[in-house]
C-alpha cells in the first residue's frame, strides 16, 4: 500500500499553467545515458512537464501519479499514457523500464516500498534519475522577499518532507551505482505575474489558505511588484539537483 499525500490536487489546474520547464539539454543526457529506448516511467508526473520533454527521446512514455486531479489536468502528445498510480504500485512489467525519472516528488515516496518497485519494473541495464530544485535566483532583493515568504510567512506550513528538496535529495536514500552528472539549471523568463502565479502553486501556500483563510501571495504583491520594477519580464534561474545511477555497474 502507498503513504500518498496529496498537496497539489487542490491547484493542480494552476501548477500545470506556472510550474517551469526543464531544459532540452537534460533530456538529451539522460536519453544518450539510456541504454535503450523503448520506454520510460515518468513517476509522479504531476500535469506531465516532463513526461512531454522526455517523449521525443523514448518510444513509450508512461507517466503515473497518484493523484486524479493532477492526471485529469495532465496533457501531450499520442506517445504518452497518462495513468493514476501510486508511486509504489506502477502497474508496469517486470523489467520492462528502460529509464525511471522522478522530478520534484521522491521526497513524498515511501522509498523501501519504492525502490523495490524500480527493481521489480527497471531492466538489468535501465537507468534511474531523480531530481529536485529549490529556490530560484532572480535579483539580491527579489531572491531576499521571496526568501522572507519562503521561510517566515508561510514556513510553518511546509510538509516536513521538504528538508530533502533543501538539501538537494543528499539526505534521502538512494541504493543505486551512482553515476556523476553535469550541471544543469532551470530557466524561464516570466513576468511579475507568472511569478506570484508560482509561488501559489507550493504546497505550503495551499496550506496556509487552508488554515488562516486568506491567500499568502497577497500579502507580498505590492512589494513585489515594486521590486520587479518596469520590466516586462526578468530572467529566472533553478539550479537542479540531481542523482542518477543503474541497479549494477555497466
């Protein structure tokens, strides 16, 4: 059975609209990594943000979560099938998984029950990638609001899981041959808007709305928009951590 907790249902329409996208380049690694392409797990696919970046490198995407509200808003292209299923029971063959990647969720996983659901699924040879990302990084006085938010206003609301995003997945266990990875960051170039459309979208701010009634990124707005200034849209920047590794060493 699965510890499923659900802390996106409730916005997942607007995390599909305001979450930012992986870069090419990534996908382009892990698929030159893989040693085959016939399909790749997507687990905890959330609205599908990888899932479609991946589907042009494998021939199969399967791409799961276990929440319906987050599958009923997940969209692409015909080589994707979209399937609610919890982290731990995939529904998959045995050994059919040529890649399993995990973005922004292992830290919700019951991960004894987990990995030996990528042992059951992942071939002799497949490969596994999680990886999260943190803060972005925008200007000194913007990343210094956002960080006031983050850890002050709604601090107390953050799910105790979220220690594992802060220290970049090095905290979690990870019982694989771990192979070494290049750098790579987020990038996206969004207004003011989009922005505190973001920042509604974390957990904690759903939280927070939930308990006290009103909506967090209100009380930040005005500030906000005065730091962003004039500027139509500024360049906004996610490093990504990373782990990666195969069952045996090949």
């Amino acid at each position: 059975m699965t510890d499923f907790k659900d802390h996106f249902s409730k916005q997942s329409s607007s995390y599909g609209r305001f979450r930012p996208g992986y870069p090419d380049a990534f996908f382009q690694f892990l698929s030159d990594q893989a040693g085959a392409h016939d399909l790749v797990w997507d687990c905890a696919t959330g609205t599908g943000q990888a899932a479609r970046s991946l589907c042009p490198f494998f021939d199969q995407v399967v791409a799961t979560d276990a929440s319906y509200e987050q599958i009923k808003n997940a969209h692409g292209p015909a080589n994707i099938l979209f399937r609610q299923a919890p982290a731990e029971q995939s529904g998959l063959k045995d050994q059919s998984v040529d890649l399993i990647n995990v973005a922004q969720a292992l830290h919700w996983f019951n991960h004894d029950e987990f990995y030996k659901e990528v042992r059951r699924v992942l071939k002799p040879d497949g490969l596994i990638c999680v990886y999260c990302y943190e803060l972005m990084r925008i200007s000194p006085e913007i990343d210094a609001l956002i960080l006031k938010f983050y850890d002050g206003l709604i601090g107390p609301y953050w799910p105790k899981e979220r220690y594992h995003i802060e220290q970049g997945y090095q905290s979690l266990p990870f019982p694989f041959v771990e192979r070494a990875v290049p750098d790579f960051e987020m990038a996206e170039d969004w207004t003011c808007e989009q922005l505190l459309g973001y920042l509604g979208t974390w957990s904690a701010t759903q939280r927070y709305k939930d308990d006290l009634g009103h909506d967090a990124v209100a009380l930040i707005e005005g500030e906000m928009r005065s730091l962003w200034g004039s500027v139509k849209a500024r360049k906004i920047i996610w490093p990504l951590s990373i782990r990666m590794g195969r069952l045996r060493r090949v």
